[in-house]
C-alpha cells in the first residue's frame, strides 16, 4: 500500500481533493470526520459520536474536552486504516501524526507543552505509521477565514491559523528529515 496523506490548515482543500480522488477506482481514502465515508460500522458509530462532542465543546469554548474529541478521531481513523490496508493507494484528508501534533498546541496547556507534545509524539508514532508522502497544501490564513463555512472552532481565529501553519512548516521540516517526500 501507498499512502498519502495530505496536510495543511483547515479550508485549504484537503476534503474537497479526497472526496474527488475518491471516485476514481483503485484509490481508497479516508476522511477523517466524515462518518458515512467509514466502511467500518465501527468506525461510522464511533466518528458521529465523536462529531457531535467535538462541537459541543466548541460551541461551548470547551478546550480540553475538545482535546480529548480530537484524539477520539484517531480511533474511526485506525479502524479504517486498518481496514483499506490492502489497498493499492490510500489517500487521507488528515495525517494522524502530523495533525494531531500540530493542532494539540491549542488544546493543551501551554505549560505542559514541553512534556506532553512529545510524549504524544511519542504515542503517536507507536500507533500510526507515516505516510509514503505528504501532500502540504499551503493555503494563506486569510484564505482559510474567507473558505471557512462552518462554527469558528477555537483555531480558526486569524492569529491561531498563522501559528498553525508555521507549527506545519515545523513539522513538515521533521518529516523531510526522515525522508519522506513532501510535494506542496
């Protein structure tokens, strides 16, 4: 199996690519929080329920239950990732290890910073492998706020989306280093 995940601030286009490579046979994909794009009952069941505390807590301003919401993501994530590993090509709208790094910052105290991200890191690596390659797409924060439809989550306020990217531009610079491609 290929797999490619494709990475960048929210409303740059990572949905709206997979649902388009989705319709091409031979490519799975996997959205992460899109439920009725799970083949696993699991995965569906657990990625609605996960949806619906996600944005309770950020209507509700709710940081660290909302934390807690996003790590329930990579549960349907590993489900399904499990489940499309005999695919030729796998395409995901969201990387579990990159992502889940760079967004945690907004979530956890920043105190804890220097002891929880890499033992997350850590975690992460354990449970999930990287991708073949990495797909960046580099959107401006301005660009994203215009895109954004949806509730204002907690990160999509315009100085959050310019620390995203550069936490992204961090993150991006560690995984060339281990040698995997980054095509932007």
């Amino acid at each position: 199996m290929y797999k490619i995940s494709l990475t960048g601030i929210d409303n740059c286009g990572k949905t709206s690519i997979v649902r388009s490579l989705s319709k091409i046979q031979g490519i799975s994909t996997i959205h992460l929080t899109t439920p009725k794009n799970n083949n696993s009952i699991i995965a569906r069941c657990l990625s609605r329920t996960v949806n619906r505390l996600a944005n309770f807590a950020e209507e509700g301003n709710l940081r660290y239950l909302t934390a807690f919401a996003y790590l329930l993501h990579l549960v349907p994530y590993y489900f399904e990732e499990r489940i499309k590993s005999q695919s030729t090509i796998l395409i995901s709208d969201r990387d579990p290890i990159l992502d889940t790094l760079c967004y945690s910052m907004f979530y956890q105290p920043q105190s804890f910073s220097k002891v929880i991200r890499p033992t997350l890191k850590f975690l992460l690596e354990q449970t999930f492998n990287y991708p073949n390659s990495y797909y960046y797409l580099d959107v401006s924060p301005e660009t994203s706020v215009k895109r954004n439809s949806k509730y204002p989550q907690i990160h999509d306020k315009i100085g959050h989306l310019y620390k995203l990217k550069e936490l992204y531009e961090e993150e991006i610079s560690k995984v060339k280093e281990i040698k995997i491609p980054v095509i932007r």
